[in-house]
C-alpha cells in the first residue's frame, strides 16, 4: 500500500538483495575489457508485484462486505460469526501490508511531501466529505465537520499517517514489536485516551504496523508455500466453529479496538488478555489469507492499485444505504437470500470503484499535484 503519492500504492523497491548485488557492482563498474551491459528498459523498475496487488484488492472487498453486513447481520448467528472472522483479520492485514511498504520511510523531503498528499490531504477531504455527507443525506445539521476526531472509516488515514511519521523510531528499536504489542495493551485499559484521533485504534493496531515494517520479501515466500496453504484450511474451518460458538457471548467492540476494556464494561485486566489474543488470532488468520492469494495476475490484479478509491468511496454506499432507510424498509436483506444479495452488491461496487477510470476521476483528492505547496528547494530558507 505505499509509498507512492496513493495510500495503496506500492513504496519504492528496497536494496538489491545479497544475490543481485554482484550484477549491480558489475554494471555500475565495467571493465575496459567488457563493454557496459545495456541497461533495463526504464518500465522494468516500475514494475509491480501483482501477488500484493491482489492482497490489497481481496483485502478491500473483505472491507466493504463486511461494512455491508453490518446493517443486516442481526438475527443470523453464522453471518455474525463470519463478521467477527473477517474483522479479526482484514483490517490487520490492510495494516501489515501498509507497514511493509513504508519500510523505506525516512522523512526525506519527497516522501514528506507524497505523505502530505497521499494520505493527510485525502483525509482532510474525504473527513469533510463524510462529515457533510452524514449532516445533508441522515438529516443531521448539527453534524460538525471535525478533523480530530475521524468519522467512520476515515481513522484509517490519520493512523496511517501517525505510524508512518513514526517509522524511524520503529526501525531505530532493537524490539520494536515488544514495544508496540505493550503500547497496544496499555490502551486497552486506558480508558482516559478518548476519542481525538481515534488514538484507541492508533495505539491497538500499531503492532501490526510495526509487524509489517520487519516482514521481509523472504517471509512472504514462506508464507506461500503448499504446506501453508493446506494448514489455513483447518485453521478456517476451526475459526469458523469457534466463531459460531461465541458469536452471542462476545462484543463486537473487541474486534473495532476503539475502546479500553473499561468503556466496555468490562475489568481492566481483560483488556490486556484480548489485546494479546486477538492479535495472535489475527496474526495466524492473517497468514491464512496470505496464504491463498494468488501469486500471478489475475483479472482483478490491476484493481489493487485503485483501493484507495475503494475503501473511501464505499463508505458513502452503505451509509447512505443506512441513512436513507434502505435496510429498515427492506427486512427482507437479513435473510439468507438478502445476505448474499448485499454481499455480492457490496463486493462489485467496491470492485468498480477500485477500476482505473474512477483512479483517474479521484486523483485530485487522492493523488493532488500542490506542487505550489511545497518549495522546489526545502533546504532554502
């Protein structure tokens, strides 16, 4: 998801790896003798992998469906139990794949300014957009537009934009997961963070994150390997049972992380337990997803590059959906027939929205140029 000007778009390639680099020395210092080998067509550096490409567009459908169940979920315990695995694991893996493109994040004045543009810009815009949206279509006039304290899935950005600023501390650390799973418990039972900057699911995501800054290309391999892929599917299938068990005995707040254990009414020690558990359930069904996303490309391949514009545009769809009445009019959408309606609408809108026509409409609030923003020079003062 990132380093280029999209949220979701893929960082800069890391260094060469140990077996390329002797090539690399090779072609920067040819002999007398040897001529200089040809270099590489200048597309080839630009090239993307479509394995992460597919990880963020089945990633974002995962998103809007469940976004798209929650209206309608009451009543069926199988779709709340298959609510609670998706949101045990998506929004983590979003996450992780965002922290493993911000590896190379350092502050320089480039990626600043891609930072400003890609990620604190767009939620400017998109928070008074939904912020508007809710005030006009829910009939809410008091509705005040308010940069810190993000409305509906807009938290995402300025977390993004919070862990990435701190990417440097994070790879300056010699245990910076240790350090980031104990900011994560300390939240869930500090109960007096509040709500500015959703700093609650700042702090309760941040492990993944900082998982994501330490994952190597090397992990990913390991990750798709056939004995994996083999294991997610018990591993499922055992989440799936579990999941139906305590889907009438758990609160969904758990999975959100927006709140200590206290603003749940629940004792303080419990939330340190969940903090931990879930990421170790979210971690493992994590590594199940990655596990069976295809490596080649695929027909949706190329709609990775575009879930930025799916994951904010789809949120006016269901809450609109939920603004204007649609579900309450319609009791017929909790039904088995009307759940897979509203999950098949929900994953082709967020589909198109992902396409590249509506990449190239959205690119001013997504990708804005503000080349006026920034000095051509910034070490001018």
């Amino acid at each position: 998801m990132f380093q280029a000007p999209s949220v979701f778009t893929r960082a800069p390639l890391p260094p060469a790896t140990r077996e390329s680099e002797p090539r690399r020395e090779q072609a920067l210092t040819p002999t007398a003798a040897a001529p200089a080998p040809a270099q590489a067509p200048p597309t080839a550096a630009k090239r993307r992998d479509p394995y992460f490409d597919n990880v963020k567009y089945l990633a974002i459908v995962l998103v809007a469906v469940a976004h798209a169940w929650e209206p309608v979920m009451d009543g069926s315990r199988a779709t709340r139990a298959l609510y609670m695995i998706v949101y045990t694991f998506h929004m983590p893996a979003f996450i992780l794949i965002s922290g493993y493109f911000s590896r190379t994040f350092d502050m320089s004045a480039p990626k600043v300014k891609r930072l400003i543009t890609g990620v604190a810009v767009p939620y400017v815009l998109f928070e008074t957009a939904y912020s508007l949206f809710k005030r006009y279509v829910d009939d809410a006039p008091d509705t005040s537009i308010s940069l810190v304290d993000p409305l509906f899935l807009t938290w995402f950005l300025i977390a993004l934009f919070i862990w990435r600023v701190t990417t440097p501390i994070w790879l300056t650390l010699s245990h910076p997961l240790p350090v980031a799973l104990a900011i994560a418990v300390l939240a869930s039972i500090s109960p007096d963070i509040g709500d500015d900057l959703d700093l609650q699911r700042v702090f309760q995501f941040l492990p993944f994150f900082v998982l994501g800054l330490l994952v190597k290309p090397e992990h990913f391999q390991l990750v798709r390997r056939r004995e994996v892929r083999l294991l997610a599917l018990p591993l499922f299938a055992g989440a799936l049972l579990f999941a139906y068990w305590i889907a009438p005995r758990m609160r969904l707040g758990w999975l959100y992380r927006a709140n200590s254990a206290q603003e749940m009414d629940a004792p303080w020690w419990s939330g340190a337990v969940m903090s931990l558990a879930l990421f170790g359930c979210a971690l493992a069904l994590t590594i199940g997803f990655l596990a069976w996303v295809p490596r080649r490309s695929m027909w949706f391949t190329v709609l990775g590059a575009g879930t930025i514009c799916g994951y904010l545009l789809h949120g006016f769809l269901i809450k609109g959906a939920v603004y204007t009445g649609l579900f309450d009019r319609h009791t017929w959408l909790s039904g088995p027939v009307g759940l897979v309606i509203v999950s098949v609408a929900a994953a082709g809108a967020v589909t198109l929205m992902c396409s590249p026509p509506v990449a190239r409409a959205l690119k001013f609030a997504t990708e804005p140029d503000m080349k006026w923003a920034f000095r051509t020079d910034p070490a001018k003062r």
